[in-house]
C-alpha cells in the first residue's frame, strides 16, 4: 500500500477529526446481537422453551464471544485515542479522559440500577443488597454471577463492565507515564502473565477455591482480552505498524482468524483462553485497516451501525427481560420477559436510554472537556468531537 493510499484510508476512518471509526459501530451490533442471542436461546431452545432443541441452545450458547468482542473494541478504541491525543498535544489529560468516560458509563448504568432496586423493592424481582453496592463499586466480576436460581441474575451482566473500569483505571496512567513503546511492551508482560494466572488458577483455584462459576469473570483473567486491543492499536496508529498491518492482514488470513474463533468457541481451557484475545483483536483490527474491504462495507451499513450505537443500552437492559431458566416461574412480568416480547421491550427501552440519557449526556461530557480553541483548527475538530459523540464507545 502506497503512502497515499495510507493516508486516504486513515483519513476515512478519522472522519471529522473526532477519532471515529465507523466499522466499529458495525462490530458493536455484532457483538450485542451474539449477547441477545445468547440468553434468548438459553431459554427458548431450552427442554422448558417454545422450541427446545439442545443443539440450537448450544449453537446460541456460543454467543458469549459477543463479550469477547466488546472487550477487544474496547482496548482498540481507547488505546487509540489516547495515542492520538498524545501525539497532538504532547500528553493525556486523565481528567478529560474520565470526565468523558463517566458521563459516558454511569447515567444509562445508574439509571439501569435505579429501576432494579425499585423493582425489587416493590417485590416485582429479588436483588440483594452486595449486587447493588458491589455493581456501584465495579466490583461485581467477583460476587457469583447466580447466587441461586432467583437471585443474581438482575445484575450478573455488569461483571463486564468492571473488568472495563478496571481497565479505564490502570491503561491510561500506564500510556502516560511509559508512552508507546514501553508501555507496548507492558502490554505484552501484562498479557502473558495473565496468561500464566489463569493457567495455574484454573488448575489450582487458588484465588476463590469453591467459585469456579466466576472464573472467567474476573478482571485478573479477562484483562488480557483488552490488552491485545491496545497492542493492535499501537501498531494501527504508527506508521510502521500501519503498514505492517497492511501487509500481512489480508482477506485470506482474516477469513481464517474467523473460522479458528468459531471452532476455539466450543473449547474452553488455557490454551483457548491465551488464543482467542488476540485472534479478536486483529479480526477488529483488521476491518479498520482495510475499510474498503466487503466485511468492511458491510460493518459500515446504516442500519448496523445505528443498533451499535444503542448497543450500550442494549447491553445494560437484555437482562432485565432475558431471564432464560434461571427465575422461576411466573415470570414476574410475564410474557414481555420471555421471546419474542422480551426483545421489542429490551429494543424499546434501549432506544430510549440512548436518546433520552445517554447521548445528551455523553454530549455534555464532551462540551465539558472541550479544550480552549486556540486556533480555527482546533475549534473545528473539538466540534467534529461532539459531532461523533453519540458513536463514541
């Protein structure tokens, strides 16, 4: 790829100066749509279903890697930004960066914790008290998932979202204090001790001896599956790394990084564990870098890219309404928790959350944080920030 090809290319994905890169919007959707898949077909492929069939719930149960998705988009895009801030400005500002991440997380999340303890206040569902303060502490990746079967679930889905705070926490100070190449290569020690953890903590169960069932929850474990998106993101914004990702990531080599995760999903042990982070990483990695490619134009499809866009406040709101086998019966709300209405209330809620929350308030986040323009360049691209605020992770 010539230099002026590079540069097309990378300016189609920076459109607006604001970082947005619209082939994740489509990475998004897929990855929340695996999630929704997932639990929908828990219980209506289950024997207690409309249509049991253990080996739909099986092919549905698969849809776990959506998570796995997530994460890697994660590291990517925040790694990302944070380098192109670093290159423009000589620093990171850690105030704007959490600034913008707490307007961005906690109004659907709060909003999402509000109704559930009314809810269970009301005795509609039952929730416990440690769900609640652990979730408002992101540190609910270390309480079970499920209790028992009508306790937990209500809030088991936020595990993900700690491991991310986590990672908002230690990867930004990292990227500032070590910049590129440094702290590249503490991204690599950090991937390949975890790595060495979850082996011996699998075998051993040192760490929490009789709670297997979080296991693969944890931020210790799980860290690694952001870590390989910040490794793909340092090559991504360097030249050198730009053009080596170029080279080597063809259709050829994509097509079958996708088909080693499909046959890696129905495994889970040290070595599919080590193997799947990095193959999600360059499978996202690889469709930024080659934009015009068919998956490429096909992640940027409008309608694809406008569920990823709701795709937080999907995420936050599936479980309120996806409750598979895990509460008993009867349903506290009935059929709208069960397929098909459980998905028209989770679409309706989600569409809500987004326009009425959390896009005006990621909006505001990003005013707050607006840098002085000290030049027409500089105003011009802190509005194209806000412009694309609602696409932001």
């Amino acid at each position: 790829m010539t230099a002026g090809s590079t540069n097309l290319a990378s300016s189609r994905q920076d459109r607006a100066g604001g970082g947005y890169l619209p082939t994740l919007d489509g990475w998004r959707a897929i990855a929340i749509l695996l999630v929704l898949m997932c639990h929908g077909g828990l219980f209506y492929f289950s024997p207690h279903g409309p249509h049991p069939s253990g080996r739909l719930q099986t092919y549905a149960a698969r849809g776990w890697i959506g998570v796995d998705i997530f994460f890697a988009i994660s590291g990517f895009l925040i790694c990302t930004r944070l380098l192109r801030e670093q290159q423009k400005t000589g620093g990171i500002s850690l105030r704007s960066f959490y600034i913008r991440r707490a307007f961005r997380i906690l109004p659907p999340y709060l909003l999402y914790l509000a109704v559930v303890g009314l809810l269970a206040a009301g005795g509609w569902i039952i929730v416990q008290k440690q769900e609640i303060i652990s979730a408002l502490l992101f540190v609910r990746n270390y309480l079970p998932a499920v209790n028992t079967p009508d306790i937990g679930w209500y809030t088991g889905h936020f595990w993900s979202l700690a491991v991310e705070e986590h990672f908002y926490l230690l990867w930004p100070t990292l990227l500032l204090l070590l910049r590129r190449r440094r702290a590249n290569l503490a991204a690599l020690a950090l991937i390949i001790a975890i790595a060495i953890w979850r082996t011996i903590d699998l075998h051993y169960a040192i760490f929490f001896p009789n709670a297997g069932h979080i296991f693969d929850h944890r931020t210790d474990t799980r860290l690694d599956s952001l870590l390989w998106g910040c490794v793909f993101a340092i090559a991504f914004t360097s030249g050198a790394g730009h053009r080596w990702l170029t080279k080597w990531i063809n259709p050829l080599v994509w097509l079958c990084s996708v088909v080693l995760v499909i046959v890696l999903a129905k495994y889970m042990n040290a070595i599919t564990d080590a193997l799947r982070p990095p193959l999600f990483a360059a499978i996202v990695a690889a469709t930024v870098v080659h934009p015009r490619w068919l998956v490429g134009r096909i992640l940027e499809d409008g309608r694809l890219r406008w569920i990823g866009r709701i795709s937080y406040s999907l995420y936050i709101w599936q479980q309120l309404f996806l409750v598979g086998d895990l509460i008993p019966r009867p349903l506290p709300f009935g059929r709208f928790q069960e397929v098909p209405l459980s998905f028209v209330c989770i679409f309706l809620c989600a569409i809500a959350s987004y326009y009425l929350v959390e896009r005006p308030l990621l909006g505001l986040g990003h005013r707050l944080t607006r840098p002085h323009p000290s030049s027409s360049i500089a105003s011009s691209s802190s509005i194209a920030v806000i412009a694309s605020a609602g696409s932001s992770v």
